[in-house]
C-alpha cells in the first residue's frame, strides 16, 4: 500500500520537473542568442519566426499527447517512449519560446499557421492570396496543422483503454511526426539563423528514429499507420 501511495506523487513530481525544464529552456533560448559570441548572428527572417511560432504549437501537441500515455499506459516500452517523447518536445519548445522572446516576436502568428511556407518567404499574410504547398495544408490558415490530433482525436484517446489506447496513441504520434517533417525541411533549409537550422535538424533525426520504433511497436501490434496529408 505504500508503494501504490508513492506513485502518483512520483508522477506529480515528474510533471511539475517537466514544466521546471520547459520553463528554463525558455530563458536558455534567450541566455543563447543574447551571448557575445552570437552577436554577428543573422537577423531572423520570416522562416526563423514563423517556424518557432508554429513549431512550438506543433511540440505541444505532441507533449499532451505523450503525456497522456505516460499517464495511462500500462505497457513499458509505450510509457518509456512517452516520456522521452514529452520531455524533449516541452524541452524544444521552450528553446523556441525563448527566441521568440528575444526577437520581440509573438508566440502565436498574427498570419495564420504556416504562413511562412508560401511562396515568396512568408508574405501570404501581406495581402497575397495563400497558395496550397506541398505541406497538405494552406499556407496562412487558421486552426489545426496538417496531422494534429483534432478534437475528436483527442476525445477518442481520452476514452480509449488498454491496448486500443496504445495503437490509437502510436497511429496519432507517428502522423503528427510524419507532418511536421516538410516544416523542418523548410527550416533547414531556408532559415536565417544557424540556431534554428541546427535545431530543426536535429528535429528531423531525433523525430525519425522515434518514427521507426513507433512504426514497429504498430506492426508488432498489427496496426496500420494512419493516412498522412499530402
């Protein structure tokens, strides 16, 4: 009886630790690019801002998620991964947050998410009639990313148990990582600053080796991902 008392206080714990870190990282991103030696950093464009506006959602999403199978899966291997899962998805958001910050930037887009994915660098917002992309969505909407949970998702997990919520958490994990890939590549590519570059590759490897363990944790279950937006 001691030992079941312990664990949700040990949960508490870990929850309030994860939102210590993520809080943190919102003052390192900060501490970072404010450095001497980062000085001669280039400007942050449209790219830089509206990936870390747009990211950041993204990783939150991602975190509730995971947490959500912290909480209630009873399977080790699904419960180990949800924790990496949500610490480094607070842990990178708060990073972004943080340079938001310092850029005098909101966190949420005044344009719409994914405005700076539209050809031109970002301007959809300025008068242009947004332009679908090779992301699945319309650069400059409003509402949820192409692959977030919706809300039917999320109240289908929520009632899910046992095994059932353990696919059903992997099919939505996997796709949400799946379509947050092209705003990566953008970032890589196209983002001014090497902080964000160097980020969102490490983003693209870390996101695809827990890809592939999900995408097997599906099979070993016989589940089939679910269709990701083109």
């Amino acid at each position: 009886m001691v030992m079941s008392g312990r664990v949700p206080a040990l949960r508490s714990v870990l929850v309030l630790a994860l939102c210590v870190a993520a809080g943190l990282l919102v003052a390192a991103g900060v501490i970072l690019l404010a450095t001497p030696d980062r000085a001669e950093s280039p400007r942050p464009g449209p790219v830089d801002i509206g990936f870390s506006q747009d990211m950041s959602a993204h990783h939150a999403q991602a975190a509730e998620l995971a947490s959500l199978a912290r909480e209630r899966s009873a399977d080790p291997a699904v419960r180990a991964l949800a924790v990496e899962i949500e610490t480094s998805e607070l842990v990178q958001a708060g990073r972004m947050r943080g340079w938001l910050q310092l850029w005098n930037q909101p966190e949420t887009p005044p344009g719409g998410h994914m405005a700076w994915m539209a050809p031109g660098g970002g301007h959809a917002a300025h008068g242009q009639a947004p332009e679908s992309s090779h992301h699945g969505g319309t650069p400059g909407a409003p509402g949820l990313m192409p692959g977030m949970a919706s809300a039917e998702d999320m109240d289908k997990l929520r009632a899910a148990t046992g095994p059932e919520f353990d696919t059903f958490f992997l099919q939505l994990m996997v796709r949400h990582h799946q379509s947050g890939l092209p705003m990566l590549r953008e970032a890589v590519d196209r983002a001014t600053t090497p902080q964000v570059r160097e980020l969102a590759q490490h983003m693209i490897q870390q996101q695809g080796e827990e890809t592939a363990t999900m995408a097997q944790l599906l099979q070993e279950r016989g589940a089939e991902q679910l269709p990701t937006p083109n």
